[in-house]
C-alpha cells in the first residue's frame, strides 16, 4: 500500500552548510549519500535526507 522512500537531500543545503572541522566548503556526492570535505578528508552520510554533520559519524576520504 505504501512505497518507502528515502527524502532527497535538498541541494540548497549546500549553501548554509560548511565542514565542522575545518568551516570549509563540501561538495555533494549523490552516489553515496554523502557531503564531502576534502580539506578535512572527511565524508558526511546523508540519512533519510538529513546530512550528519558530526565528525564521528564522518567516514575517513582514502587518498
């Protein structure tokens, strides 16, 4: 009867969101569901269309 799916992460987000590590820039990355920060080397998840901003839950970039 009802489909779930995931809510989209809105893209505006991008404009008022920045690294809580380094207060730097994060580019989208809609293949994983992340917003990544490549100064920090650090990626965000994007859960139910919510980023989580909290460096613990960050996965670490490989180089």
């Amino acid at each position: 009867m009802s489909e779930t799916t995931t809510p989209a992460f809105d893209r505006r987000m991008l404009e008022v969101l920045v690294c809580p590590r380094t207060q730097g820039l994060l580019e989208y990355d809609a293949e994983a569901q992340e917003l990544v920060s490549k100064a920090a080397g650090l990626a965000f998840p994007i859960r139910n269309g919510i980023p989580v901003m909290l460096v613990d839950e960050a996965r670490a970039l490989e180089d």
